[in-house]
C-alpha cells in the first residue's frame, strides 16, 4: 500500500471528469485508488502489481505538483523520471520566492516554454515546488539549468549552456567526445 497526500485543489484533476483518470490509472496498472476528496488523501493498493503501483504513485504525485494527467502519464513509461526542485531551499522570504519561481516562469511563460523546448521535458511550477518530468538526461540539464535561474544567471546564460551541454552529449552519444573535448581546449 502506498498512502500519499495530494492538493485538495488538485483532487478533481487526479480523478478526472467522470471518473476517467483514476479508473485508466486502476485499469492499465492493475491496482485499485482511493481519493478521500475532503483531505486530499490517496491510497494506492497495488493487489499484486507492486512495480505498476510504484509508477502510478509517481503519476499521482506529478498530478499534485501541478502536471496536466497527460504529462504525468509519461511516468508510467520506465524512461522518464520526475524531480522536484524546493524553492525554499533558495530562500525563506515569500516575496523573494515569488520573485525567483517568476524568473523560472518568466513573462507570459516564456522562459518555462523554452526551457520545455530546449531540455525536451515538462516543467510545473506550483506552490513552492518546480518539478520536472522527462527522460534522465533532459531532467539532469533541466534540473542544472532551473537551479541556475534559481541562484541569479540570466536567462541567455541559462539557455547557452543547455545548448552548449546537449552539444557535448551528443558528441559524447556518438562517441567522438574525446574529439570535441580535444578542439575546444585549444594549445
């Protein structure tokens, strides 16, 4: 059994209209849900399917970290994670947290989009929490990059080294990294 809590305002998004994204999550996984719509407690029962109750426990914490249930589903596929970035642990003052999850944010979502396009993962901003959902890799340059808007860069130098940190990943994915790392040392 897995007992978690979720937003009472995000209760409804975890059951869906009708009912239809908790009875997916109960069908695809084998498992059984329990929302209490009051408290925003939820029981998982895994009833023989342990590992599928793990993913979905993640897809319902997702879900109360402010994803949509389409983006949190893609945590039931084995090649994405979520992580999970505390603003608090950047500051304590409210006004200073707002301040810094805006620049996460940035003007009309802007700097939120890009860094989803840039890092191909998801990103949600609630309350105090900024998570992230994407493969390993994206999530880590993801994660690297939020931390560096979190503790001042600016958004270009934020941007330049996700570029630049792809770029070394793929080089390093198509085995010629010891090449690139050769060039770019100079004499």
């Amino acid at each position: 059994m897995f007992f978690l809590k979720v937003p009472v305002e995000r209760v409804p998004i975890l059951i869906g209209k009708e009912g239809r994204v908790k009875k997916y999550l109960e069908e695809i996984a084998g498992i059984k849900i329990h929302v209490n719509s009051r408290t925003g407690d939820v029981t998982i029962d895994p009833q023989d399917h342990p590992y599928e109750a793990l993913k979905v426990r993640n897809v319902v914490m997702a879900i109360g970290y402010g994803f949509s249930p389409e983006n949190a589903m893609k945590l039931l596929n084995d090649n994405y994670i979520m992580e999970v970035i505390d603003v608090k642990d950047f500051t304590r003052k409210k006004s200073r947290m707002i301040e810094l999850m805006g620049r996460v944010i940035g003007t009309r979502g802007r700097a939120r989009k890009e860094l989803e396009e840039l890092t191909d993962t998801n990103i949600s901003v609630y309350e105090h929490y900024i998570a992230i959902i994407g493969e390993y890799e994206n999530v880590d340059i993801a994660r690297r990059a939020i931390e560096m808007l979190l503790k001042g860069s600016m958004h270009q130098t934020v941007y330049r080294f996700i570029r630049e940190e792809r770029r070394r990943r793929m080089y390093r994915d198509v085995g010629i990294y010891a090449y690139y790392e050769m060039i770019n040392k100079g004499p």
